[in-house]
C-alpha cells in the first residue's frame, strides 16, 4: 500500500475515532445522566473504563514501545465486547421506546462504534510488525497522533506543575497505568464474572 494513502488511513481512524470514541461519549454520558437513565448511565461508566486503554496506548506510543502497537489491535476488540456484553443493560436498553432521542442516539453509536473499531483494530492489525523495532516509515504513521498529542500536553504540563513531560515519562506512566488496568481486569476476570455473570457490575 502506499505510503501516503496508509497514512490517511490512519488519520481517518484517528479523527473518526475522536468523534465516536470520545466526543459521542462524553455527550452521551452527560446526556444519560441528565435524563437519570441510569441503565444508560451505567453502559457508558463501563464503556469508558474499557476505553481508557486507549490512552494508555497513546502514551505507550509516544515513546515508540512495543506493547502500544500490541494495544492498537487489543483496545477497540475490548471495546466492542464492553459494549454489548451486559445481558441486563441490553435488555433495559431493548424496552426503552425506540423512537425516543436518547436509546436512538445510543443504538446508532454503539453500532457505528463497534464496526468502526472493528475495522480499526483491523488496520492496526497492519502496524504489528512495529512491535519488532522496524524503523519503516508506515510506523511513523501511528506516532504522529500520540505525538502531537504529547506535545500539547507537554506544554500544558510545563505551565501547570513547571516540570518536563517527557516522552520516558509518558511511557512510564503509560506502563503503570497498564498494570493497574491489567490487576483491575483479572480480578473482575477472576472474582466478579464468575459470581455476577453477564450483569453490569463494577470494573
């Protein structure tokens, strides 16, 4: 594929990622907690703890480590399972009357979501070999955001605290806050599941 085409490729995923995995979101979330859907509420709480591993990918990412290319394809596939993983949810979600805004807006996020994260985890698919330390500029692609991103943080972290928020940094908070994800998830994995099954419960 070309260079030049792959790289939109990989913007297009960003922009569109920004608008339905954060934007959306937030918008939703607000929105739910406004109108005391508390089904709703509580679908978009889960949603944003399993998307929170995208941002520890960014952070990985801007440091160019391994395990931020492994996230790319990991994140959006846990996504789409936090999405339509809680029977009870679903089944609140399924009673409320279809033609209202809210479980409207919702029902088209989520199905516009999960296909779109589906076909981002696809094209990361494509920046697995980056793991290995490959210097091919296709790799560049998926550190221009992170990287820009890290920028206006750095600045803003200057400003704030006076400190230096460096790429080493960045990856080593990137890394704490993945064990922290990883203990939160196995001892849902291992003690909530079994107990709780497919009902929403906390993560």
């Amino acid at each position: 594929m070309p260079e030049q085409l792959y790289r939109s490729l990989v913007w297009l995923d960003v922009r569109l990622g920004m608008l339905f995995a954060v934007g959306l979101p937030l918008v939703l979330l607000l929105w739910a907690a406004l109108r005391k859907e508390q089904a709703l509420v509580r679908l978009m709480g889960l949603y944003w703890k399993v998307a929170s591993l995208q941002l520890i990918a960014l952070l990985l990412l801007t440091d160019n480590r391994p395990a931020g290319f492994l996230l790319l394809v990991v994140a959006p596939l846990l996504v789409v399972v936090s999405l339509w993983f809680w029977v009870d949810l679903n089944e609140e979600l399924a009673d409320m009357p279809p033609w209202r805004a809210l479980p409207l807006t919702l029902r088209i996020w989520r199905w516009s979501l999960t296909l779109l994260s589906l076909a981002g985890a696809s094209l990361a698919v494509t920046g697995l070999p980056c793991m290995g330390g490959s210097t091919l500029r296709l790799c560049r692609a998926w550190q221009e955001a992170p990287l820009g991103l890290h920028g206006v943080v750095a600045k803003v972290f200057a400003f704030v605290f006076g400190g230096e928020w460096t790429t080493g940094v960045a990856a080593f908070v990137g890394y704490a806050a993945l064990v922290a994800y990883a203990v939160g998830l196995l001892q849902w994995l291992v003690v909530r599941l079994p107990r709780l099954g497919r009902v929403a419960g906390e993560f």
